[in-house]
C-alpha cells in the first residue's frame, strides 16, 4: 500500500517560474526522502530530511516537513527544462528494523521552455 | 561516484517462464532493496536484506518470487512463472544499515537503473 500522496498529480510551469510540490503521509516516520525519475529510467536521491528537521535547502531546492500535519513540501527554485520529470516523496517509517521506503504515485512535472 | 548496478536493462519474456534479474549494490551498503514499479506509479518494496539475512519480506509473493543474497553483497531476484502481471520496472537500491549511520538512523537508499520486465 502507497503512505504517501503527492499533491497535484501533474504540474505545468513555463521555464524560470518556481514549482512547489506537496506530500502528505499517514504514520510516525524517521525521515522522508524526495526523488526524482526521468522517462523510464530510475530514481534520483535529491534530499533526505530527517524527523527532527523542518527545513533543508540542496540548491534550487528547498524541503519543507511539518511533522504534527504529516506533510513535506518541495520548492523547485527558477525552473529549468531539464527538470522535467516524476518526482517522489518516500517515507521510512519509524520503529523496527525493516526500513523499505513507502512511495507516493508521484508527481509529474513538465517545465515548457 | 559509486553506482548501483542492475541487469538486464530491459527483459522481455513469454508468460510461464522464468526470469532472474541481477543488482550489485554499492561497496559496502550492508542493506539492500527490491522495488517493484507499475507504470503510473511509485515503488512498492518487495524485499529488504540486511547483509545475507532477509529483514522484510512481507510483500514478496512467495508463490512465484525468490530473492537471494548469498554472500551479502550481490542479490539476485527470481520470478517463476511469470505473469501477465508482472509486466513492470524492477529497481535495486542500497544504503548504510543504521549501525553505520551517526545516531543509528535510517540513510538514502540509493537507486539502480532499474530491469524493464515486459511479460507477453
């Protein structure tokens, strides 16, 4: 079963404008990872930012996460065409030893140049 | 800068028969996943090792799917027979175990390219 939800389901911006992405989850989680995913190919790592974190910044990214509303935030900065692209937010859930990671459907973005 | 490695790249096969993908994790990554990804949607994670040893294995369907890590560092993911079904993206990742990782937390699982199955 998917936790995450992302938040809108497709997004479309023209080149330069920001992009600002949602996720919400359902349970307590150690930290909360976003990804990226190019046309059939794999999973990018952009940022992890942990439980006790309320903001990390990685470039022309900024993620937010507000733990009491089980929410993240990511903030695409002056948008570029090469970021067009799924992104995902995946949590890990906290307490046990098993930490797979649960993944929202996504969020696709397309930058129009 | 170190990769996860996966193969095949693409697979295609007919219903009923048997496919195996490879992945060779990052050098020194103690614990490593299998994803499996429908098109339209995000991963579900089929199984966890930690080392040689499997941690989480509670959406692996059994009946058909067998994944292995015999020494710990190489895994390889079998589906026998194949179905219709299984049509999807197939993805390895790995990460530090908690041990290794300052206050014992969860780290980035680092994603491979992924094997294309297409079952016909």
């Amino acid at each position: 079963s998917q936790q995450g939800e992302e938040d809108p389901q497709a997004l479309s911006i023209q080149e330069g404008e920001n992009a600002t992405m949602n996720c919400s989850y359902k349970t307590s989680i150690n930290n909360l990872q976003w990804y990226r995913q190019n046309s059939g190919r794999g999973l990018v790592h952009l940022i992890l930012i942990r439980s006790n974190e309320r903001e990390k910044h990685s470039g022309r990214l900024r993620v937010t996460l507000d733990t009491s509303k089980k929410s993240s935030s990511l903030l695409i900065t002056a948008s570029r065409a090469a970021d067009t692209a799924s992104y995902f937010c995946a949590t890990d859930a906290s307490g046990g030893g098993a930490d797979g990671l649960t993944f929202g459907k996504g969020t696709h973005l397309i930058i129009q140049p | 800068e170190a990769e996860v490695a996966q193969s095949p790249r693409y697979k295609i096969t007919e219903k009923s028969q048997a496919v195996a993908f490879w992945c060779d994790p990052i050098s020194g990554h103690a614990t490593l996943y299998w994803y499996r990804q429908i098109l339209g949607q995000g991963p579900e994670l089929l199984v966890q090792f930690q080392d040689e040893s499997v941690v989480d294995d509670s959406q692996l369907p059994k009946d058909r799917f067998s994944a292995e890590r015999l020494k710990g560092v190489d895994s390889t993911l079998k589906i026998q027979p194949a179905e219709l079904g299984d049509s999807a993206m197939y993805l390895c990742a790995s990460s530090w175990d908690r041990g290794q990782v300052a206050g014992g937390q969860t780290d980035t699982q680092y994603f491979g390219p992924g094997t294309r199955l297409t079952v016909l």
